[in-house]
C-alpha cells in the first residue's frame, strides 16, 4: 500500500488532487487545517490501484461525446405551428392527424403533405397559351387593382399578349391607378361600365394570350352587389377569381368567400402577406368554401411580382426555416402517431 499527502487550499480541490493523482479507489487516511492556511490529506491506495490510475493519466483524456439531439415530434410541432396561426380546433386536429402520417422528422414536410392532402393548389397561366379571361373579384380594398397589374407584368415579361380592362368606374381614381400601371408596361386599357360593353372588349380580345378584368369592390353581404358582379361575369366565357386579404379574421373571411363561391369563384389568390403573422384563417376559408389556392402576393411593388402556391410553399410561410428544426420540450412519454402508412407529398408540392 502507498501513502501520498495532498496540500491544498479547500478540501474539496485536495480531494480532486486525490482522485486525479491515486484513482477513485483511493482511501482518505487523514486529514487536517495547515497552520499558514489550507488542508492537508493524507491518502492510502493498493499498488496495483495505483498502477492504473497511473497508466490513466498517461492516456489522452477522450473527447466528450457529443450530447445526443432530443427526438422531434412532428405531430407537437406541427400543432403548435397551427395554434399559432389560430387554425380552428377541428380543422388543425384534421392536419396533425395527416402530418403524423407521413414518416419523416421534418415537421415542414410534414405540414406541407397534410396540406396536400386538404387543399388544392392551382397556380394562375401567366399567359403561355390562350386561356379563359380571368375576372378579379373581391370585398372593397383587397387589392385587385394591383394583382391585375402584377398578373400584366408577369405576362408581358414573357412576352405574351395581354389584354387588361377595368369595370372599376365608381371608385374614386380607380381607373386612373390601372392606367398608370399600363402605360409603363405600353397596354391599352379598356374601360366598361356594362355586362354589354364587357363583352364587346372580350370580342377585342379574342385573338390575346391573357385577358385580364379588374372589378370593382363588391359587398359580399349585399345582394344587390352580388346580383350586379353576377351579370357582369355573365358577358362571357371568363374566370372568376377571389382576391382575399390575409390577416382577416377565419369566420368572416370564410362567409365572404363561400358568397363569392355562390357566383362561380373557385379559386383563390391571397394578398397582403406581408402584413399578415397569421395565416389560419386561409387554411379555413379555402377549407369552408372549398376554394382552390392560386397565388399570392407578398408585397405592394409591382415588379416582385406573385408567388404560385404550393403545399410546401405555403408550409415554409407557415414555418420559417428557423423553427423548421426546432424540437419541442421532450415529453415524459413519445406518442404513438405513426400508425398508418402515407405516401409522400406529389412532385407538384416541391417549389
């Protein structure tokens, strides 16, 4: 057996001293308070003990293992992402059930495919072969003016044909800010007043890639309003698509949207999503009117343009890349979600 003396200014950095030097087998024989200050222990260890603390000291301490990342719920973070957006109970218990069906940690993913599964998504032609004249229609202020403009943009930047008239005659410089905006792009704007002027622009147009009609803003509420917009679009073969501001709250938004679905609206392109942190009511208007997404617009300049919609894309606004990897506080037990096989989202929900 082997006696050392450590001196030391507190015992508990002596009693480090002991195990560094003679192992953790080593037997604290004595100790006591020096007279200048400190502590002095005495300390007893096997010699083949002490062998191998010795030949411990000698190897290079090991690098510390990584601390293992807790497991991601997918299912917990997905329903939190919902209850942030204020997504109605019974529609987000509807997306966390698909999102815990697709076997993958990655909770963007994940929304994205339940999204898939609930939605549908249908970008508007931006003019590359004919198709039917799309009708811009909306409450008052959702900002049909602009989309009209951006829709124009995105068609003359791939050098297709464009038409753009305006029904837009009542509101206070409604026609002279569409004006504004066809004249930089080198249009002509057609401006009516009547079902029959209508349809006389569409007989002008009839050879044109894309033709584009802003509307005046309609009081979904008002039956008047409506019965008037349903004339109009009943001038020709043409589109009706609802522009809706995001922010909006999910009840109202969704009532104004299935008064427009009456009229033959089936999809629906969102403005203002710049200004809006909440996007719930979205998920729900398009789930009680049963509209398809299309576009949506990000910004009040015309030339950045609209964004397609996609069940991905629309995950991503959802969840910002920075909470794409956040993983929730671990939880006592794991829940048992993965119970059913899902196929991975369609190659169309991929930006």
């Amino acid at each position: 057996m082997r006696l050392k003396s450590f001196h030391a200014k507190t015992m508990a950095e002596a009693m480090r001293l002991v195990r560094k030097t003679l192992g953790d087998d080593a037997i604290i024989v004595a100790t006591r308070e020096e007279e200048g200050g400190g502590v002095r222990v005495t300390a007893a260890v096997e010699d083949d003990d002490l062998l191998v603390a010795q030949e411990r000291l000698r190897q290079p301490a090991a690098a510390p293992a990584d601390p293992e990342e807790p497991e991601i719920d997918v299912s917990e973070v997905v329903a939190e992402v919902l209850q942030r957006h204020g997504v109605p109970a019974a529609l987000a218990e509807q997306l966390v059930d698909a999102a815990a069906g697709l076997d993958t940690d990655d909770p963007c993913l994940a929304l994205g495919a339940a999204l898939d599964q609930f939605y549908t998504f249908n970008p508007l032609p931006d003019g590359r072969g004919r198709v039917k004249p799309l009708v811009l229609v909306g409450p008052p202020g959702s900002g049909k003016t602009l989309i009209a403009a951006k829709l124009a943009a995105r068609a003359v930047f791939k050098k297709r044909s464009v038409g753009v008239i305006t029904t837009d005659t009542v509101r206070a410089g409604g026609v002279d800010q569409l004006a504004a905006f066809t004249r930089l792009m080198k249009l002509k704007l057609a401006t009516v007043e009547d079902p029959d002027a209508l349809a006389g622009a569409f007989e002008v147009n009839r050879g044109t890639d894309l033709v584009l009609v802003d509307t005046a803003g309609r009081n979904p509420f008002d039956r008047e309003d409506m019965n008037d917009l349903k004339a109009l679009l009943a001038a020709g073969e043409a589109e009706p698509v609802l522009v809706l501001p995001a922010g909006l709250d999910a009840l109202e938004a969704a009532d104004m949207a299935q008064s427009f679905r009456a009229i033959g609206v089936r999809r629906m392109l969102v403005t203002r999503l710049d200004m809006a942190r909440r996007l719930g009511s979205l998920l729900a208007t398009a789930s009680r009117a049963r509209l398809a997404f299309c576009d949506a617009s990000v910004s009040s300049k015309v030339a950045e343009g609209l964004t397609p919609l996609n069940p991905l894309a629309f995950a991503r606004m959802m969840m910002p890349p920075a909470e794409e990897k956040k993983a929730p506080k671990p939880a006592p037990k794991k829940l048992a979600t993965k119970t059913k096989a899902v196929s991975s989202p369609s190659s169309r929900t991929i930006p």
